[in-house]
C-alpha cells in the first residue's frame, strides 16, 4: 500500500480530529475491499485494527463495524 495508505491514514486522522474540535456526535470512517484483488478477512480485519487504533486516541469510540457489500464502515461516536 505505501505512500497513498499513509496519505489516506493521514486525511482520516485529520478528518476525525476536525470533526472532534468541530464537536460532532459521531464520525464515520470506511474503506473499500477490492474483490478482484481476493483480499483475505485478515487483512480486511488489519486494516479495521488500524483505523480503530489511529482515531480512538483522538476522543472517539469504535461503537461499531460493518460489512456492506465490497466496502466497511466503521462508526465512531463521541466519547466524554
């Protein structure tokens, strides 16, 4: 993945910290899986780690995961 992940791992960090001062009650974070790329459900549980990881420092809570289709979105709500 290298530089565009990191650069995507940045803007979603950013977005969750503006949304946090902004004082929002709930961010939304997903991504898309490729199907064509036969991506496996420990990758696709990796990548979940490292969202969940990267924004709950900032304030927020994972309050829950979900598959759709080729796509999962994940959703934090404000934690005080």
């Amino acid at each position: 993945m290298g530089l565009v992940h990191a650069w995507r791992m940045q803007k979603l960090v950013s977005d969750a910290r503006t949304a946090y001062r902004r004082g929002d009650a709930l961010f939304v974070a997903g991504f898309d899986v490729d199907s064509r790329a036969r991506v496996s459900m420990k990758a696709v549980r990796k990548e979940i780690d490292k969202i969940i990881a990267a924004v709950e420092p900032i304030g927020w809570e994972c309050v829950s995961v979900q598959p759709f289709l080729a796509s999962v979105e994940i959703d934090f709500m404000r934690r005080e």
